[in-house]
C-alpha cells in the first residue's frame, strides 16, 4: 500500500517540477493575458516564482485523492503541508544563499525550487502514512489551502511593497510587461 502511494507522491512532484516550470512562462505565452496572471507568474519577483510550487499541487491533487482515498490517511493535511513547505522553502532557502553570497544564480534557483519540491513531497509521504488524525484537521487543511490560494491572487494583482515581491528585473511590483 504504501509503494503504492510513494509512487503517486513521486508523479507529483515530477508533476510540480514540469508544470510548474511551464507556469514561469504561460503567462507571457498567453499574450499577458491578466486572469492567467492569477496563477502563473507575472515578473520575477521571488513571489511569483512561489506559485510554481503552489498551483501545480492544487491542479494535481483531487485527481491524485480519486485514486488514493482508500488507501491513505490525512490527504489533505499532507497536501497543506506540502503546499505550504514548498513556497516557505524557496524563501528560506534563496534569501540564504543570496546573503551569503551577495548575488543569485539561475541554476542555484532551479536546484532550490527543486529541492523545495522533495521536501515538500517527502513530509506529504510521511503524513499520509501516519495514523488517520481527526476529521478537524482535514476542514482546517482546506481551510489553509483556499486562504493560501486567494493569497497567491489577491497579492499577484495588489503586491505590497515589499522586496519578496520586487521584480528582480525592473524594481516593478506586480504584473509588468
């Protein structure tokens, strides 16, 4: 059972890594279309590259739950876990090593926006594994999805102004093209 699962936790990421690479690019793709802007990136700021992470897991999960929700405990809070892990890694992990060394570098990037996406699918494997926990947490969970998806949006069309969401490019916040 549990090879069974490691097995769809392993498509998913694979399934962050590709679609969310694709989502960089869609919303140029879509002729800077604004309502793509709600889930792809609209500049280079270090938000908007944490939708790459985010919406993949929420485009991927209800399919992967139709085939996993005999067989698993705690799907929701799993994918929470995950969905929330992946951003707060990317931040963690880039303001680190851009400290550190006063720059950043593309391939750096990609090898953290990877490793964001295995830490993120490795806690979603353990909890799903773990003893059922009580149903509350499964309503908090999506709870903390649909209030971390409004987020995305709300803060893609109305940044503050802060550096986590500076395009890195034109200084801009927000969609620039």
């Amino acid at each position: 059972m549990e090879e069974n699962i490691l097995k769809w936790e392993i498509f998913s990421a694979l399934f962050v890594l590709i679609v969310g690479s694709l989502l960089h690019f869609l919303f140029k793709l879509s002729g800077y279309f604004y309502p793509v802007g709600a889930i792809a990136a609209v500049n280079e700021s270090v938000w908007e590259h944490l939708k790459m992470g985010f919406w993949p897991i929420i485009f991927l999960s209800p399919i992967e739950y139709k085939f996993l929700k005999e067989r698993v405990n705690n799907f929701a809070f799993a994918k929470t876990i995950a969905a929330y892990t992946i951003p707060a890694s990317i931040v963690i992990l880039f303001y680190s090593y851009t400290a550190i060394l006063g720059t950043h570098l593309l391939l750096m990037d990609g090898l953290i926006f990877i490793l964001a996406v295995i830490i993120g699918h490795v806690l979603s494997y353990k909890i799903m594994i773990l003893s059922e926990m009580p149903n509350i947490i499964s309503k908090i969970s999506l709870l903390l999805i649909v209030f971390l998806a409004f987020i995305f949006i709300l803060f893609t069309y109305f940044p503050p102004r802060l550096l986590l969401f500076r395009d890195s490019l034109t200084g801009q916040y927000g969609i620039v093209n």
